[in-house]
C-alpha cells in the first residue's frame, strides 16, 4: 500500500470517526436538553403549586384576621349595651335573651365559628416549607 493511500485511509477513517462522534454529541446534547425542558417544567409547575398554596394561606389568614376585628368591635357594642343598661337605663341585672344583648352575642358566636372553620383550613393544609 502506497504512503498516499495509507493516508487516504487514515482520513478516511478520521472522517469515520469525526461523524460518529458528532452523532453521538448531538445526542446527548439533545438527551441533556430533554431532562433540562422536563426538570424546568417540573420545578415550574411545584413553584407553582406552592406559590398558589401560599396565596390562599395569606387569604385564609387575612380572613381571620378581619372576622377577628369584627369581633371586637362587637364586644366592644356589647360592652357599651351593658353598661347602658346598668347607668342609664338603672337595671339590675341583664341576661342572654335581652333584646339589646342577644343579636350581638349571636354574632359573636357565629364569627367564632368562622375564624375556627378557617384556623381547621390552615391546620389541614400543614405547615409551610
């Protein structure tokens, strides 16, 4: 074999191996791009789950924090119809059923409730990470 042909075979082979090896680059490049498209959709869609999880924890929690206002303006009126009904209206003893003290206890209560259903919503949904 003649010295040209011994280096056409050994281009030959160079441009044998070069194409195999492009080949396989490509592959892994587009392997790599695959698992990176999947991973950033993956983590994407967990940020988010966990972003809307957040937002609705923030709803829940300004929630209670109104109802808990609420409540305390209405102990506040049930303070007042209290000592009206002792100093101005002279009586000597109230109760539950009064007319002036019934409709704000009953609102008390049932804000209760609220702000309880809400703290179970927050407890159910764990502990933030």
């Amino acid at each position: 074999m003649t010295f040209s042909e011994r280096m056409k075979e050994f281009l030959d082979q160079g441009t044998y191996v070069s194409k195999e090896f492009a080949a396989r680059a490509g592959e892994k490049a587009q392997d790599w791009s695959e698992k990176g498209y999947q991973a950033s959709k993956d983590f994407l869609a967990k940020a988010g789950a966990k972003a809307q999880d957040l937002g609705e924890r923030g709803v829940l929690m300004l929630e209670i924090k109104q109802l808990e206002g609420q409540a305390q303006k209405l102990l506040c009126r049930l303070g007042t119809e209290i000592y009206t009904a002792f100093t101005e209206r002279e009586e000597t003893s109230i109760n539950m059923d009064s007319p002036d003290l019934n409709p704000i206890l009953v609102e008390i209560d049932h804000i209760k409730k609220e702000i309880e259903k809400r703290e179970q919503n927050l407890k159910n949904r764990g502990t933030p990470a």
